[in-house]
C-alpha cells in the first residue's frame, strides 16, 4: 500500500448496512462524514479536542473542501483512512489532505483535501492561531512530496 505522504494519522474503517446506497456501493456523503471523524480524532490526539477549541474561543474551520471519488466502496470492505497537515502558514490557514485505500489490493479510492481558516467560535471571523494552535498543529505538517 502506497500513502502519499509519511507518517499519517490513521482510522481503519468498513461500510456498514446504512452507509450504501442505491447503487450498492458507499454513498459520498459517509466519505464526507468519515473525513470529518479522522479530522477531529487527529486533532484530538494533538491535545486539542472541542472543548479546548470553545475555551480558546478558536477553531480551524473549513473553508473549502474537495473530494475526489476514484473507486467505488462495498458493504464490509476493510479501508483505512490517512490524514496529514499539508500546509500552514502560522497565521490563519492550514490545510488537510485525506486518503482512502481499500486495504484488499492497496487501491486509492478517495483523495479529499481540506482548506482551514482559523476563525473565533463566538463570530465566525477570521483570527490569528493562538499559541496552543501553533504548538499543537504545526510540528505536524508534513512537506509535501
């Protein structure tokens, strides 16, 4: 199995009965949702969780998302999801890149990146990453290949 780039954070995953849809394959939506589940357990393994997130009255909040669906997924198939920091500029914007294998045949069948745009929770406005942010997201960033 080929990552695009090293030391990703990891989720093994299988699409139950209420993830596929009438085509009998995984319906987009779940790799959306999915996508969201590693976000927040990556971060959370950071030491940022959302409770530390209201208590700074910060959050990295997506600006703009984008999927790339390559290959169908079926019910039980064992996948794993990667995650990576890509890209930060120590200010307002981070970005995130998903991939999704299916681990059978080491197939690429999702590629999602993300957009981050730190913003205050009370407002939704732009504001510069605190310390916490800084110290936490971006030793994790990975060069990108």
């Amino acid at each position: 199995m080929t990552l695009d780039y090293p030391q990703p954070f990891l989720l093994s995953l299988a699409p139950g009965a209420a993830d596929i849809d009438g085509l009998n394959h995984t319906n987009n939506a779940v790799y959306v949702r999915w996508c969201e589940q590693i976000g927040w357990a990556h971060s959370e393994s950071l030491g940022l969780g959302l409770e530390d997130y209201r208590r700074l009255d910060r959050a990295m909040a997506i600006r703009r998302g984008e999927y790339d669906y390559i290959l169908p997924t079926l019910l039980g198939e064992e996948l794993l999801l990667a995650t990576w920091l890509v890209g930060g500029d120590g200010k307002l914007s981070m970005e995130r890149r998903f991939q999704l294998v299916r681990t059978s045949d080491g197939a690429t069948v999702l590629r999602g990146r993300w957009e981050l745009v730190c913003i205050d929770v009370t407002g939704g406005r732009p504001r510069r990453m605190p310390p916490e942010f800084l110290d936490a997201y971006m030793p994790q960033v990975v060069k990108r290949g």
